[in-house]
C-alpha cells in the first residue's frame, strides 16, 4: 500500500481473541485494501491460544499481548489509540470481514471534510442468520448515508449516539481527547459518538464503508443484552437525558416496524416473534435503567456484564 496524497495514514487497531474461524478471511481482506496511504496494524490479543497471534504473525503483524481479563471493550480501544502512530484510527472487530477491496477508502473518504471527527460504516448479516435478528440489521444498517451534527438541529435524540466501533473510524487526537468510556459494560462506541457530537463534530454513517459482521441472538441473549445497554447509557448520560428527545418514540418505531414487516408478508410467526422479542428488550432497558435500585446479586443474574 502506497502512501499518496491527500489520503491519510491510518491505523487499524484489531483486537481479537481465538478467532481463528474468521481472523484469517478479515486479515486477508484487510491486507487486500485498495488504500493509497499508509495503514499501520495495531493488533491487541486477549491471549487467543488457537493460532490467531501466529496468523497475524503471517501477515507480518506484531502483536501486543494482555490477559483475557484485562480486555475492556472501552480501555482496550483506548490502549490502541495510545500506541497508534496514524491521524485517522480504523477500529476491526476480528470477525468484521471487509466487503470488498474499497472498504477503507470509503470509510476514510469522508474526513475530507474537515468538520468530520467519526465514520463507522454498515454490517451486512452474515449467511444463516435468522430473519429476525436479519431485519433488525438491516434497519440498524440500511443504505441510506447519513451525517449528523448537533449545529443542524434544534434538539438531539437518542438516536443520534448509535454508532459501532466494529467497524469504525475516528481522528486519533479527538480519540485521545475524548477516549472510550472505561466506567460501562457495552456501548461504549456510542459514548465516544456522544463526546464528538458534544465537541463540535459530525458523525457520519456509511454504508459503502461494508463489512460482513453480525450475531444471532436468543430471546435470553437480547434480554441481558439490554439490560447492559440500558446500564451503559444511563451511566454516560444518554439514557435518560433530558436533553436527549426520542428515547420512548426510538423504542416503540422500532417493534411497530417489525411487526408489519412480517405482518404484511403474511409470516404471522415471525411477527408475533419480532413482538415477543421487543417485548423482551423493552424489559432488559427497564432493568438496567434502575440499575442502582437492584441487589448486586441479583443485577449479576440479570446483567452479563456485571462482575
């Protein structure tokens, strides 16, 4: 890979943990990037013992090595940050395969603009999947680019945090400045998106940044995973923000969307699923809403990421 002006150098912090059954495809498409600047691999392994740091090693990757319980979704983010040596920091999930050899540009491209402080592109569903867990995707990650930027409306929604840092990009001085919050389970990308809203930036969504990521979830799966969103958000201030609008409205766009898109293809099945799984979330926010009201005990039953 070239470095030709005026695309930045960038550093891919890829952070993985025995993910041999997927690491090799994303290292190879990664590897086959049509990038005309500089790209700088900042691989953290949480101690894989399956070959993952040897398939790294093939593509003349260093590794820096912690212990599984030291990875933190946020610190961990942070570490690589501070050891990256690029402006503009790509952030890969190990199982995030990059669709296609345009994937960094296209996730790059948009810090043309100078205003831009955070990317983070689309996540098609891998092949079997269920079609709910699909279309719920889908929505999360449609087609449609999208930027945003607090100076352009009257009064910002919960919406306007959602961002993934499974497949992200963000200018390495805001990244340091803001950092990843440490102090939550989950979301903490959502964090980050939050702090560059705050500090003046805009935040773009796009979808021609793909990659192929995405996992399926039990109704027991979504349960606790909203119970550490909910968790999560009320502790960086966007849950229950009041000057944050559109937290009740987000929730229910979301089931009513669901259910009639099953509803009028006639799959009644999964549209009373789609309910039931709404249900199920609107349940685990509540929870975790009211965190500080639990018994420790119990919050761990409820909450997987509560130690």
């Amino acid at each position: 890979m070239s470095n030709t002006a005026p695309w930045p150098d960038v550093s891919i912090v890829f952070l993985t943990l025995n993910g041999m059954d997927v690491v090799q495809r994303t290292l190879d498409s990664v590897f086959a990037q049509d990038y005309p600047g500089a790209v700088e691999m900042v691989h953290i392994d949480s101690g894989s013992k399956d070959g993952t740091v040897e398939a790294a090693a093939s593509h003349g990757v260093d590794t820096r090595t912690i212990d599984q319980a030291d990875f933190h979704h946020g610190r961990t983010r942070n570490q690589g940050a501070d050891l990256a040596s690029n402006p503009i920091l790509v952030y890969l999930t190990q199982d995030a395969v990059p669709a296609g050899n345009q994937w960094l540009r296209n996730l790059v491209a948009p810090f043309q603009d100078p205003r831009v402080g955070g990317v983070y592109g689309k996540q098609t569903p891998p092949e079997g999947m269920g079609e709910l867990r699909r279309y719920a995707m889908q929505c999360i990650y449609p087609d449609t680019r999208e930027v945003r930027d607090l100076a352009e409306v009257d009064r910002p929604t919960v919406a306007m945090t959602r961002f993934s840092n499974a497949n992200c990009a963000v200018r390495r001085d805001l990244c340091r400045a803001i950092r990843f919050p440490e102090d939550v389970l989950v979301c903490e990308d959502h964090g980050m998106c939050w702090g560059l809203l705050q500090a003046g930036q805009r935040v773009v969504y796009e979808p021609a940044a793909e990659v192929i990521h995405g996992h399926e979830r039990r109704i027991l799966d979504e349960f606790g995973w909203a119970v550490d969103n909910a968790i999560s958000l009320k502790r960086m201030g966007i849950l229950g923000n009041p000057a944050l609008s559109g937290e009740l409205r987000y929730g229910i766009q979301r089931i009513v969307r669901e259910f009639k898109h099953f509803s009028r293809q006639g799959r009644y099945g999964l549209a009373t699923g789609s309910f039931a799984v709404s249900l199920v979330r609107w349940v685990g926010v509540q929870v975790g809403k009211h965190e500080e009201r639990l018994p420790h005990a119990l919050l761990r039953r409820l909450s997987p990421g509560t130690r």
